[in-house]
C-alpha cells in the first residue's frame, strides 16, 4: 500500500514551536537581537520595585516616558549613523543648537511655534550635512569630525544664549508637547487604533508571503503578538490614565503623555524607512560591507551624508523635547550626560558598534534601560556619580555581549 501526503501537509505555515525553536537557534548563532535590553529591563525593574515601591506608582511610570524621551529621541536618529559603523559625538550638543535656534525664534523674534519648530529641524538638517559631507568626501574619521563639531557647538549654544543666559520658553504648544497629557478617553482610542492597525498589517504580511510560496507565520503567532501588544499596552495606558495629581480639581495630571505618541510616529516612520524601502536596505549593505555596497552600485557616500542628515534632525526633535520639558533654554542644554546617554541607549538596546546591525526599536528599548537606570537610582537615593558608574557598566556589558555576538555568528557562519 502506497501512502499519500496531503498537500495541505506539505504547504502547512510553521508551528509557534518551530518559530521559537528557530528563534532559540539565532541566539545560539549569536544574534542576540533586543534580549539582553529586554532581559535588563526586566530585572532592573523588579529589583527597584522590591526595594523602593514607589517605582511602580503611576506618577513615576509616567516620569520615566517624559524623563528619557529627548534622549531616545536623540538615539534613534544615532541608530542610522552607527548602522554605518560610524560615530556622531556631536548629536548631544546639535540638539542644543537647534533648542536655542527654537528659543531665539519663539522669544526674541516673536515667530509661530511651527516656524520655531521647522526653523530649528533645519538647522539640524545642515548640521548633518556638513558633518556628512566632510567624513564622506574628505574622509575624515567621523570620531574627530563630530568630536570637533562637540566643541564648536558647545560654543555655539553660549553664543546663541548670550554667554549664559536663560531663555524663557512660553509657547503654550511647544510646553504641551512634554508636560500635557492625552485625554485618558483618547489614550484608549489610539491604542485600540494602534493594536488593530498592527494585526492588519501582520495579516497583511502573512498573505503575500503564502501568495508568492514563501514561509509565512501561523495565524496563532500572530494572535499572541498582537494578544501581548494589546497587553502591555493596555497596561500602560490602565496605569497612565490614573490621577497622579494631588489636586485633581484645579490641575488634572491623568493620560498618556503627549510625548509618547509623538514617539511612537517617529519610531514608525523611520522603522519603515529601514525596513521597507530601498534606502534603508542600501543602509544595512553599506554598514556591513561598504566596498562591495559600493561595487554593487550604492552611492555610498550619498548614504553616508543622509545618515547624519538624520542622526542630527532626530537631535533637533530631540532638543525641542528637551527644551519644552524644561520650559527653557541654558548652555547646559543638549550637555552633560545628553550625548552618553543618547549613545549608550542605542547600544544597550542591541544596535551594533560594528556596523551593520541594530533597529530604530533598539533605541526605545535601551532609553527606556537608561531612564530606568536613573529613575530608580534617583528613588534610591544615590549620587550622580554612582548613576553614572552603572550606566557606564551596562553600556560596558552591552558592547561585550555585541562583540561576542560577532564572534559568536562569524564562527557558526551566520555572519
């Protein structure tokens, strides 16, 4: 008797079990991905809950989202420039520059808030395509470029504040970007909107890889990622809605802030721009190998200039946040600990050093590590000095898991 294999068999979308079979077998590999970020979070949240639980109150989830969103901001647009394996030392202080461009326009000259705003996204334009310009076609190392544009723009941003001054910011809309919240009604609708948008677009995705006989994911892992979407979103928005003011009557500090979903949208537009078009694909082959990128007809000095064109407009966003959070501008804005961090949380959230490796998605994930970081640490009671030391180490082990992740994936011959 001849046995028969259905088609059905033979055509039959993977199990949950294979993806995470296969899934377990890329770690193996040494592509670690965001799980050492996700692991970290993790941990260090469950130890700043158990030794100071105020951590978990709604007023502190909601302070970690306005406390490292210019920072996040900043490593998302640092991403594209070290998908490169190259370096902006400078992003930090760019933003500076562009908050006291935004500031000079809204106070000094008395323009619109979008004028301000597009005004001061500009100037990071041309900041980025100097720097581009000058490490593409001069070949200059983007290490010493950008670590003089440090300076120059330290200078700059006293020049722009007249030596020490503080700039006032009054603009009811740009203060509302990082101190208003969403109408707790319309967090629900936008997460709703959010979680079904994600599940059509998986769907979506699903069916043109069967359409064309590829492997597509079963419609079971697809309900259990949109299942811990709707999840997790729903708790944050749950414990985001509730009253973290003392006196609700005159000053309601319920709902989702306004800086998250500004977030969001960013981090969609640029996760698109990588991972679905052209120029983002060019991006990953120049990172990973520039001659041949370049052999096989990429413009990579083109890539190059575009890539700090929008590590330093992403500053910009990010010096607007940070001068609507403090209602101001100083010399100290876009200084201190701004660039290190900005850095370090593009890294800690597994975008490689190297080249060639790491997602817009990493920079949320490691932000949100080195918000934790100095929120809890904050809680706790302890020094800048030693918040700075911890930072350092994670930034420290996050670099070692992606250099024996390299290692790892060159000696299994996934790299």
């Amino acid at each position: 008797m001849t046995a028969t294999i259905s088609p059905k068999t033979v055509h039959e979308a993977p199990s949950i079990r294979t993806n995470v079979r296969g899934y377990a077998e890329r770690v193996r590999g040494g592509d670690m991905g965001a799980l050492p970020a996700v692991f970290g979070l993790v941990v260090l949240c469950t130890i700043f809950a158990i030794l100071r639980p105020a951590f978990l109150t709604s007023g502190n989830f909601a302070n970690l989202f306005t406390q490292g969103a210019a920072v996040t901001v900043i490593a998302m647009g640092l991403v594209f420039v070290l998908l490169l394996g190259e370096i902006d030392l400078s992003a930090g202080y760019a933003s500076g520059v562009c908050a006291a461009v935004l500031a000079i326009m809204l106070s000094d000259q008395g323009l619109p808030w979008y004028v301000a705003v597009g005004t001061a996204i500009l100037t990071g334009v041309v900041i980025g395509t100097a720097i581009g310009s000058i490490v593409a076609k001069l070949g200059i190392p983007s290490f010493v470029v950008t670590l003089a544009a440090f300076l120059a723009f330290q200078g700059l941003v006293l020049l722009l504040v007249k030596g020490g001054t503080i700039v006032a910011i009054r603009d009811e809309t740009i203060l509302s970007i990082a101190n208003k919240n969403l109408p707790p009604t319309l967090g629900w609708i936008l997460l709703a909107v959010g979680v079904a948008a994600y599940a059509g677009l998986q769907l979506l995705r699903s069916q043109k890889r069967a359409a064309r006989g590829l492997t597509a994911d079963p419609i079971s892992l697809i309900a259990v990622r949109v299942g811990a979407l709707a999840l997790l979103g729903g708790l944050a928005v749950y414990f985001l809605n509730i009253e973290r003011s003392r006196n609700a009557a005159v000053v309601s500090l319920a709902g989702v802030p306004l800086v998250v979903p500004i977030i969001v949208v960013l981090l969609l537009i640029l996760t698109f721009v990588l991972r679905r078009t052209a120029y983002g694909r060019h991006l990953y082959a120049v990172g990973g190998n520039a001659e041949a990128a370049r052999r096989a007809g990429i413009n990579v000095d083109r890539m190059k200039i575009s890539a700090f064109v929008i590590c330093s407009s992403m500053a910009a966003v990010g010096g607007v946040i940070a001068a609507s959070r403090a209602s101001s501008v100083d010399p100290n804005t876009g200084g201190s600990n701004v660039l290190l961090y900005a850095v370090g949380a593009a890294v800690i959230g597994g975008t490689s050093l190297f080249g060639g490796k790491g997602r817009v998605l990493d920079a949320i994930l490691g932000g949100a590590v080195v918000a934790v970081i100095e929120n809890g640490m904050g809680l706790m009671g302890y020094s800048s000095g030693v918040k700075f030391m911890v930072t350092g180490s994670v930034l420290l082990l996050a670099a070692m898991v992606d250099a024996l992740s390299r290692k790892r994936a060159a000696a299994t011959g996934l790299r």
